[in-house]
C-alpha cells in the first residue's frame, strides 16, 4: 500500500453453476490454457501492485476445492474463500459484510473474467483515489433495438443512438462504506425483489443517485465466459495473448549466487543471455554443438550436461533453451536426416532439457525458459517444420506450467520478433537492419522474464517495444 491511499480489496465472484456452457460444476473450475477459469482470474488480482488482498466468493459446496487452487498457485494475497449466495446480489452482500467495519476500496469482479487486463485493474484503484463508484465499460460496437411484443412476435420500438450506450464489464469498484449503504438500502426496500439490480452499479444507482459512477475503458478481451463458444474463444485469446515482459527487478538480486545453465549458448540470443547472466554475478553454463558438442536431441547428452553442473555447484536455479534449427524447403522435399534434425533439435530438444532440469529446478522452486517464433501462430510455407514444432512448444510451456505449478517451478516462453541471428541469416539472407530486433534486446528481455514472478505465458519482444 502506498501513501495515503486506502486498503484495495478484490473480490472474486464465482458463485453459479456452468449450466449455460453444458456443465453440472461451477463453469469457474473449467480449464482454459492450462489452468481454471478461476485460477487465471485470482492470479490477475494476487499479482497486481495495486492490490492488497483478495476475498473469493464461490457456490456452496466447492471452498475446498478454491482452496487448494490457491495453496497450489502460491496466491498470497487470498484471505477469505467464503460460500456465495444464490444470487449475484446476494454474494456481493455477502462478501461487504465479510470485510467487516473497515473502510476501503472493494473491486468486485466477475470470476469467468479470466483476461481482465492489469491496465483495468491499475486504472479502476486510479479512479476510486477520486470517485467513491467506478464502472468498467466499452462502446457498443452492435446497434441495439428496444424490443416489445407484437402480434406475432417481437417488433422494433426503439433504437438508442450508439454513441452513448456502453457495455458493461467488472470490476465494478467502490467506497466499501458506500456500496454498503447502497446494498443496505435495497434490501430494507420491499420491491428490490420483484425487480432485482443485474449488477452491482445498478444498486448504486437505484439507492444511491446521489454518488456519480465514473467509467474506466474496458477491453474487448475482459469477455464473459457464459456460452461454450466463449470456452473456444477464451482459450484462443490465451494463447495468442503475449504477456508483457515484467517490470525488471534487481538483476544481481536474482542471478548473483544463482546458477544458470544455457542450452545454444555459443552466438545469438543465447550468447548474450550468457554474458548478462555472468554480468550480474551469476554462475553460468553454456552448451552447444559448437562448443561442446552437445546435442539438445540427445537425451543422455542433455542429462549429463546437467548432472556436471549440479555436481560442479550443488544447484541449478535457472535453465534456458535458444537451440534451434531453421531448415528452409518443401516438405516433400525434405530427406529423413533433415526431418530428424528439426523435429529433434526443435522439439525434442525442449522436451529433453525439461525432463533433465525438473529435478534441480524442483530443489530451488527454478524456471525454465523457452523459446517459440512468431509462426506458431500460424504455419509457414517453406519452414513448416520449424513452425509447427514452434507451436508444441507454446502449448508445451503452457502444459509444463500447469504441472510444475504446485512445485514452485516457473515455465515460461520468449516470443521474439524477427532477430538478428546467424541462423536468420543463414536462412534469409541479408535484411534491413531496422527491420530486426538486436538479438542483445531479447536477451534483455529474456533475463528479466526469467528473473520474474510469471508462469505459463508467452512473452513478445517486438521491434517496437
């Protein structure tokens, strides 16, 4: 907490059944990316600066399994995880009442809003500094038609001009004591029932007119998880969603003492991961086919490699992989020594290097750092090896997180754009310079993702910036 400003509770709404998505459990506990709809939603409030505690409201019957989502994940800000009501209304009072007599800033947010940005998050505790009721909102993109019944059906009655209606979204954030007395105000009033607030900002505006809500932009990715086409659509935007590289922390904080081992350590990327890591007083390892005749595809070379090192310092904190091999050409074309080469180096390189670390990563909750290419998204002509074992990478990162999650051990994946490498030039030849990232520049990035608190994501480093 900084300064003067009030204490920030979030609370996590997740009461309801996920009948609408075709389910009998709460659709919150539905995996996407790798992880629960909840644990996604959680991580953005426990991870957030401006957050100091979390409060998660969940159907009857399913605290315990919140619980140990949470003792899985680490979230360290979790307080309460208390039963919610039947109605949003209902777990919203429940949860004001839990926070008690204290005043402060309460976000209220929708659990199946997995992909709420930390931008809302920031900008809401920005707007509670002056305003006691903040709304999240978009402009309507679709024009929308008052309906009243007709003859034989719906007809059009009316047609609101676009430009003022707004889409609501969460957190919905307020003055705890003000909210309060709103929700009070309802619940004392004997018709609040016969036509119930849809949300939050409706009670405030219904009992409390007299308190003005200011709205904070939203985002089309914060979406509702309510239909199973919007499971399909939240897994996609997961997964093509780049995480930002974090703010940088102390570099000789985390790497000095630390030892780091660097498969394709010889030039490039990894090269210049060797020399920043040494910079800051870390212990580093490199391999390579080059330098030391390592070959990633090579189980029992892998293995070896490490177990010299752990031997060497008694520990491994990090372990980063920049092998890799581009072979340009038609599949058809393709001999078996050449399919062989790519796959393995490609992608049984990371799968070797993950197995072997897992034990000494395990020993000092480490992480593991990969590397994927702006063509996983989407298949290459001519390099169609490359970019699909580009694609088993992310969803390996992703899947590796998932697991290692309640060892402590981070998995993470670098995403650069076009970089100035000798196996870029090797492939395409000489381009403007202008048009690549400098392979020192993803390093950078490179250290301080792998210094950080992320897991499961996949990191952009664009040109940019």
């Amino acid at each position: 907490m900084m300064g003067s400003r009030l204490p920030t509770v979030g609370v996590v709404l997740a009461g309801g059944i996920g009948q609408r998505v075709g389910l009998n459990t709460p659709k919150q506990l539905l995996k996407i990316a790798g992880k629960s709809i909840l644990e996604h939603t959680i991580a953005a409030f426990d991870s957030h600066p401006d957050i100091d505690e979390v409060v998660v409201l969940m159907t009857p019957g399913f605290t315990g399994e919140v619980a140990a989502l949470v003792a899985k994940n680490r979230f360290r800000k979790v307080t309460q995880i208390l039963d919610g009501g039947s109605t949003r209304t209902e777990s919203t009072w429940i949860a004001l009442r839990a926070l008690g007599d204290r005043e402060c800033d309460v976000l209220l947010h929708d659990a199946v809003r997995p992909l709420v940005e930390p931008r809302i998050i920031g900008d809401c505790v920005t707007a509670l500094a002056e305003y006691q009721a903040v709304d999240t909102a978009i402009p309507s993109s679709d024009t929308v038609v008052v309906a009243v019944p007709g003859p034989a059906g719906e007809i059009i009655r009316d047609i609101p001009d676009r430009a003022r209606l707004r889409r609501g979204q969460t957190p919905q954030c307020f003055r705890l004591s003000v909210i309060r007395d709103a929700y009070a105000r309802a619940l004392a009033d004997p018709d609040f029932d016969k036509q119930p607030a849809t949300d939050d900002c409706g009670v405030m505006l219904r009992y409390r007119p007299d308190v003005p809500i200011f709205i904070v932009a939203g985002s089309e990715h914060n979406m509702k998880v309510t239909h199973p086409v919007d499971v399909f659509i939240a897994d996609k935007l997961f997964q093509l969603a780049a995480a930002t590289a974090p703010a940088p922390v102390s570099y000789a904080e985390r790497l000095d003492g630390r030892t780091l081992v660097v498969f394709g350590g010889s030039y490039g990327i990894g090269a210049d991961i060797v020399d920043l890591a040494k910079e800051h007083g870390a212990t580093v390892y490199s391999f390579s086919r080059t330098e030391t005749d390592t070959k990633v595809q090579d189980e029992k070379a892998v293995a070896e490699a490490l177990a010299r090192v752990h031997a060497e310092t008694g520990r491994i904190d990090y372990v980063v992989n920049t092998a890799a091999v581009l072979h340009m050409g038609k599949l058809g074309d393709a001999d078996h020594a050449t399919i062989e080469e790519a796959i393995g180096v490609n992608y049984l390189g990371p799968v070797n290097i993950a197995r072997a670390s897992f034990r000494y990563l395990a020993q000092t909750h480490g992480h593991l750092l990969l590397y994927t290419s702006s063509s996983y998204t989407r298949g290459r002509a001519d390099y169609s090896l490359y970019s699909s074992a580009k694609a088993a990478v992310v969803n390996l990162t992703q899947a590796l997180a998932d697991e290692w999650a309640e060892h402590g051990i981070r998995v993470n994946c670098v995403n650069p754009e076009r970089t100035a490498t000798p196996m870029r030039l090797r492939a395409f030849g000489e381009e403007p310079p202008t048009s690549l990232l400098s392979a020192k520049e993803v390093a950078r990035t490179s250290v301080e993702v792998l210094i950080s608190d992320l897991t499961g994501q996949v990191v952009d480093v664009r040109i940019d910036g």
